[in-house]
C-alpha cells in the first residue's frame, strides 16, 4: 500500500492509534482530522441531513464529520423560531420549513402545505407511495426526511413530480436496490440516505444504470454488505463522501476515485488495510482523500 500518498490526509488506523499523527487536532484516538478546513469549493452548501444540524447550525466540518463517523443517531436540538400549524393540523411550518414528522400510522399522505416550504420533514409516519401523485401537494421542495415509514415500495413515477429535489434521507424503510429504483432515477440529488434498511452487496451495475451525477453525498451504514468492490461507485463522478460504516465487510477492492473526500468503513471488521495505490505504481487511487476510517 502507499500509505505516503494520503499524507497529510487523515488516517484511522486499524489499531488503537492512529498511523499517522501530525499534531492536528486528535481528541479521539481512532482518528486524525486535519485542523485545515476544506477549502470553500468543497464544503458543503446544502442543509445536509444524516450529519445535517451539524453544518446547518454553524459547527465545523471536523464537528460535522465526527458526528456521523462516530454518534450517526445523535440528534441536534435547534431553535426552530415560531413555527405555525399547518398541513391539515398535522405540521408545524414557518415559510420554508414543514415538519410533519412523528404522526405514525396516522399519517400516510403528504398534506396541503404553504408554497414556499422546500424543506420537508415527513419522519416517523406511514408514506404510502403507492401512487404517483403522492407528492403532489410539496412540488416544489429541495430537501426530504422520509426515514422510518416503513417503506416497501414506491411508486414508478412518485419522485419525478419533484424536479427540484436535492437532499432526500429514506434511512430505515424496508426497500431493496430494486424498490429504490424510483429514487435512484431523480437526477438532481446530491446527497442520498439510505442507512439501515438491510441492503446487501451493492450490484455491479447499480450506478451504470442509475449515474447521479451530482451525487456528492452517499449513506449506505448500518446496511448488510459482506463484499464490496468501490469500482461501483466509480460512475458516481463528483462522490465525494463515502459513508459505508457498520457492514460486515470481509472483502473490499479497491479503484481510483478521483474526486473522494471521506470514506469511513468503521466498524465493519475489515480484516486488512485495503489497497490505496494503482497496481504498479506509487499513484494514489484516492488522491483527494482527507479522512478514512476503519476502525
Ligand atoms: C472546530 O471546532 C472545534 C470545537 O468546536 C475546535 O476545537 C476546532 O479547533 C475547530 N476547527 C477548526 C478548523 O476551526
Ligand atoms: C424555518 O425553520 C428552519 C428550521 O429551524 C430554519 O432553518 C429556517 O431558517 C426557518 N425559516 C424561516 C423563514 O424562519
Ligand atoms: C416569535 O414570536 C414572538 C412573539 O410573537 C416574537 O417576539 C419573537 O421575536 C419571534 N421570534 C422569532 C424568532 O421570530
Ligand atoms: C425531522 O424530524 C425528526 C423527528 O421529529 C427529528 O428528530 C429530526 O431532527 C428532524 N430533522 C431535521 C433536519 O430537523
Ligand atoms: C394517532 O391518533 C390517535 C387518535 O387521535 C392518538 O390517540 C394517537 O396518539 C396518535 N398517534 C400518534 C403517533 O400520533
Ligand atoms: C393534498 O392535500 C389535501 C389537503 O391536505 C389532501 O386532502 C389531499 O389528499 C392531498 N393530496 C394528495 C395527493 O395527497
Ligand atoms: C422491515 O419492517 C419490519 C416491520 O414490518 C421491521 O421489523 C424491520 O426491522 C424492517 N426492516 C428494516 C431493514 O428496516
Ligand atoms: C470489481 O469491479 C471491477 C469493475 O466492474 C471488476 O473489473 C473487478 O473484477 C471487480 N473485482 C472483484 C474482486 O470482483
Ligand atoms: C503490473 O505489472 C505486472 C508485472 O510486471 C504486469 O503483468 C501487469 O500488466 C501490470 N499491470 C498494469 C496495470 O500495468
């Protein structure tokens, strides 16, 4: 391996301690993280979600990264000012923000919102998206949390009414590489969650036939992937944060990733350092790569 190549990258070793220690700031033992910010063109601009209030609330890229490598449930409390009911009394809504979530079985259609809302946070109930037009009633939003509803399918044509959607999080549905294919088509996406829903080994072809080209953003922890070949991913040209931790992954090949950023395999078991440079030479596969972890 040429592990020269990340350097001054940040490193988890698979040990205790970090391999490589250059005095940055290390709090936690498992990892290094480069006390040099990232520089503007590749910091996040989107209110992420699955690390989301950590960079919307103004917390560093450092906060934001530990957050999701090491406490991915953690939720932030934030002001969300004077929210109004709204949505059939279902939601509370200020002009851009809807928050309809935690309702269960009681609430399985996506009400009547204000017009500017492009945020909507729809967790914890019962989406049955079962027809097209499920949508319908929020057109117009950027960004969609609609983890924990017990999702088994989708609808073929559900996302394509919302041609402005950029940020979407179905962590903890019941749906497979198949049944997620509805998403997978919404070209515009930039960051996608799809933690803890049992999803095995990536298919070969998964990206060839779906390439988000501005994905930037994966989620896939918590899932069931014993092997994993990155060449999968390679079709996502502008990926650059990888997070793939709690899988059980024995095997893992490596390719040439140009634009990653952060790869965490955390707690994954994988049995020995996976191969960071080409096969004959010292070029790193992974040559914008500023945090790895593994353990
Ligand atoms: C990030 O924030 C932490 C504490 O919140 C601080 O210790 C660290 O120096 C900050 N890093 C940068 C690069 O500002
Ligand atoms: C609406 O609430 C969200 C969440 O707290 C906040 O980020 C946003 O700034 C608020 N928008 C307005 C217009 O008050
Ligand atoms: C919330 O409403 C109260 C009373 O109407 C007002 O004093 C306060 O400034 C408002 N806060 C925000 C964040 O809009
Ligand atoms: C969405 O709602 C859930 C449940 O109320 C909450 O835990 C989560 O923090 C919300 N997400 C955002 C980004 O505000
Ligand atoms: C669903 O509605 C019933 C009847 O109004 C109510 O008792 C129950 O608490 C609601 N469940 C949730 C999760 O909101
Ligand atoms: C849109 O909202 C209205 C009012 O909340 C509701 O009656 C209707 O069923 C919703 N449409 C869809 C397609 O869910
Ligand atoms: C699928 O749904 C069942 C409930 O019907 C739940 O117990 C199970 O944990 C879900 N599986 C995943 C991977 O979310
Ligand atoms: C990984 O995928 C690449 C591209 O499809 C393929 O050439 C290679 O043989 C695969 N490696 C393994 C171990 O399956
Ligand atoms: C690497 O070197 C081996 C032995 O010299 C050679 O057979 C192989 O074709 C080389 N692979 C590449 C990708 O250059």
């Amino acid at each position: 391996m040429c592990l020269a190549t990340l350097f001054p990258l940040a490193v988890a070793a698979m040990g205790e301690k970090s391999l490589l220690n250059n005095g940055g700031d290390s709090s936690d033992p498992r990892t290094f993280v480069p006390n040099n910010e990232l520089p503007p063109a590749v910091r996040p601009e989107t209110g992420d979600t699955g690390e989301p209030s950590a960079l919307a609330s103004g917390l560093n890229e450092s906060d934001a990264i530990r957050t999701v490598a090491f406490s991915p449930d953690e939720e932030f409390n934030s002001d969300f000012g004077n929210m109004t009911s709204c949505g059939d009394g279902m939601c509370r809504c200020n002009a851009t923000y809807a928050d309809c979530s935690k309702h269960g079985a009681n609430l399985t259609y996506v009400p009547q919102l204000p017009p500017g809302v492009t945020f909507l946070n729809f967790t914890y109930n019962r989406a049955h998206i079962n027809h097209d037009d499920f949508f319908r009633n929020v057109t117009g939003i950027d960004h969609l949390e609609i983890g924990d509803n017990e999702i088994r399918w989708i609808s073929p044509g559900a996302f394509k009414t919302l041609p402005k959607l950029k940020i979407l999080d179905l962590g903890r549905n019941n749906l497979t590489y198949t049944t997620l294919a509805p998403v997978l088509s919404v070209k515009t996406l930039t960051k996608l969650n799809v933690i803890e829903m049992s999803l095995g080994n990536v298919p070969d072809d998964l990206f060839h036939d779906y390439p988000l080209l501005q994905l930037e953003i994966l989620l896939m922890y918590g899932n069931k992937m014993r092997k994993l070949n990155l060449s999968v991913f390679a079709p996502l040209r502008n990926l650059r944060k990888l997070v793939l931790g709690s899988n059980k992954i024995s095997e893992i090949e490596t390719t040439y990733l140009p634009n990653l950023r952060y790869l965490s395999l955390d707690d994954c078991g994988i049995p020995f350092f996976p191969e960071t440079c080409g096969e004959n030479s010292s070029a790193s596969l992974f040559p914008r790569l500023e945090t790895l972890y593994l353990k």
